[in-house]
C-alpha cells in the first residue's frame, strides 16, 4: 500500500496525488476541517497519521463494491 512509504510530513500537491484530487480541492477540504491539516507560513501541511484516519475513514464510508 502507497501509504506505508508516506512521509511524516506531506505537502498539499503531494497529498493531492495521493488522494487523486486536485490542490485545490485538498486545500478546500483542509480550509473546512474534512482533512486535518495545519499552516506552514501560507502553505497547508498535512500529519501522516491524520491523512492514514482520513483515509480509513473513507474506507468505512465508501459503499461496498
């Protein structure tokens, strides 16, 4: 699974590869709290083990399929 060679620490564009979103939409969910995320100057940065919850809580919402 990709998320076993994550970063500690990763960046809005690198988290929007991950996640297969744009940027923008990364940065709009961080702005309304759908993903933890916190500022670094005027950049948004994002914990490891918050983007692994985000994601498994993802898993347990997404229909089964």
């Amino acid at each position: 699974m990709i998320v076993e060679v994550m970063p500690n620490i990763l960046k809005t564009r690198e988290l929007a590869i991950l996640l297969d979103l744009s940027p923008d939409v990364v940065n709009d969910m961080a702005r309304r709290g759908l993903l933890k995320g916190f500022k670094s100057g005027n950049q948004w940065r994002f914990r490891r083990r918050d983007v692994e919850r985000y994601i498994e809580r993802e898993k347990k919402l997404a229909p089964p399929g």
